[in-house]
C-alpha cells in the first residue's frame, strides 16, 4: 500500500481569476463565494480534499493586488503570509500571452519563495489548444515552474489531471483533518460569506466593495434555524439602494441567502436582514476587526 500524503496547496492569483471557482469544482461542494467582480474573497479559506491517496488542505486567498485602504492591506497580508505556510503554490492566471502588471506583481512575490509553483492556466474553454501554447511559453520565459496545467475551473476541465499532479508534490504524512471535513471555516462565516455573495450578485458596481455582513444572531431550534444578519455599507445612499423600492432588493437578496443555506444547514432558514451604515469602515481597525478582518490574525 502506498504512502498516505498530505500537505497544504496555497492558491493565488490576481483578483477575479477564479480561485474561488476552482477550488469549489476541486472540493466538489461551494465553500467560497464567487462573483463576476474582483476581490471577492477577503479572508484566506481552509478547504478539504480527501481521497485515498490522501489529503489536500487549499488555502484560498484574497487576490493579490495593489492595496487602496486597509481592508485591501489586510487582503494582501493574508496572501503574501499564505505563501510561506504551503508546501505547494498553485498560481492560477488568465490565458492571455501577455503578462500584464498585476501578475509580474506576483511573479515578484514568489521570487523569494523556494517553494515549488505549479502555473495553472483557467478558462482555457475560451481557446483552442494551439491558443494555449503561447501564455504557456510567455510564462515559461519568465520563471520556472514545476509543472503547468491548463484548467477550466467553470466546466472541470483538467482539473483531475491538477489533482493527480498535486499529489506528486505533497509530503507523505498523516492527514490534518477528518476525511469527513471540507472546510474549518465557522458556520457563522460561512453564511455571513453567502450572504455577502448575494449582495455582490444583486448590486451594481458602485456598492459591493464596501460591505461587510455580519451574523448578529444564529440559533439551532430542531430542523430550523434563526439567522439575523447585518449588511454593513459605507454610505446613505448605499443603504438605499441594497433595500431598493419597498423593500425588493433586499428582498432579493434575502431570498437567494436562504437558498444556499438551507442547502448547507440541510434544514429551513428563517434569515432576517438589516442594513446599517459605518462610513468608511475599511479604513476602521475598530470595524475591520469587529467584522472579522483582523490583522494580528494573519500570523495566528
């Protein structure tokens, strides 16, 4: 019987290239929020993958960009910090020949890191396989990687072949968690996330970047649960348009949240939100950390 191997695969890439995606397709199950909109994971996420070759714990992470307030400080902290907690780093960009700035950005980040990368190259269902060939030789004259996988995260392709490779470079070793464990993220923040996904999917582009939610109350009583939650923004107006006309866009967006956790929770929701008002919040360490974004934490 062969060695079980177990490790930790820390995922990166610029905002909105589908880490989040991805590693859902990978787990097989959604743990992270996903939206058309960049930055949408703020916290790094544990999730689980095991089989009987072993386990495969991923960290996903906030996109690594260039920060505008410190709430984007914290985003970039928890990446760069990812990078020297993994036994592998899974760098998943965009098939475009052209390496913009963004990701010459990260190049320089893994400069420093002797840990081995494997470049995953997303959405190759927009191309033809001869399309691919030249992102893979523009990264390639770059910097060396141990292997490079072309992927689509939106319809699986090539995602087993990215597990079996995986493999290769993980420690043999005992697993981290029960086989039965796809994530080590708090219930609590799991649906504060889903709920905050609704809020990115629902809106216009003008407010999604400054709310936060946060779960004032969730209690357990036999098969149904009582949800409260508050969705922070940043401005008046704000408020007024995630409530909309009597009511409807909240509405909305309370009705997509109860979906998906009903489906988690495998019972009924009973959600009620409310919308508050914290101006600038995310330049806040007071509110940064109340709403979950806690600096001292990245090093924890």
């Amino acid at each position: 019987m062969s060695e079980i191997k177990s490790g930790f695969v820390a995922l990166i890439g610029r905002p909105n290239v589908g880490k989040s995606t991805l590693m859902n397709r990978l787990i097989g199950q959604k743990i992270a929020i996903t939206s058309h909109k960049p930055q949408t994971t703020r916290n790094r996420i544990r999730t689980v993958y095991t089989d009987e070759r072993g386990q495969i714990v991923f960290l996903d992470t906030p996109g690594i960009h260039k920060a505008h307030n410190k709430l984007g400080d914290y985003m970039v902290n928890v990446a760069e910090k990812t990078l020297g907690d993994a036994d592998l780093i899974l760098w998943l960009v965009e098939p475009d020949a052209k390496i913009g700035p963004g990701d010459r950005h990260i190049m320089e980040a893994l400069a420093g890191v002797k840990t081995p990368v494997i470049l995953c190259i997303n959405k190759i269902d927009k191309l033809s396989r001869d399309e691919v060939l030249p992102v893979i030789a523009a990264y390639s004259s770059e910097m060396e990687f141990c292997e490079i996988i072309p992927v689509s995260a939106m319809k699986g392709r090539g995602c087993q072949d990215l597990l079996d490779t995986i493999y290769k470079y993980l420690p043999e070793g005992e697993m981290f968690y029960d086989e039965d464990t796809v994530t080590d993220q708090p219930m609590r923040q799991i649906t504060a996330e889903i709920i905050r996904e609704k809020v990115l999917r629902s809106m216009s582009d003008e407010v999604p970047h400054g709310v936060a939610v946060v779960i004032d109350r969730m209690e357990f009583r036999q098969h149904i649960v009582d949800i409260d939650a508050t969705i922070v923004c940043e401005k008046e107006s704000h408020k007024g348009m995630i409530i909309g006309k009597q009511g409807s866009m909240l509405k909305k967006i309370g009705s997509a949240a109860r979906r998906d956790i009903e489906e988690m929770v495998e019972g009924q929701v009973n959600l009620k939100l409310w919308v508050k008002v914290r101006k600038d919040w995310r330049d806040s360490d007071m509110l940064l950390k109340n709403f979950g974004y806690d600096q001292k934490s990245i090093n924890e």
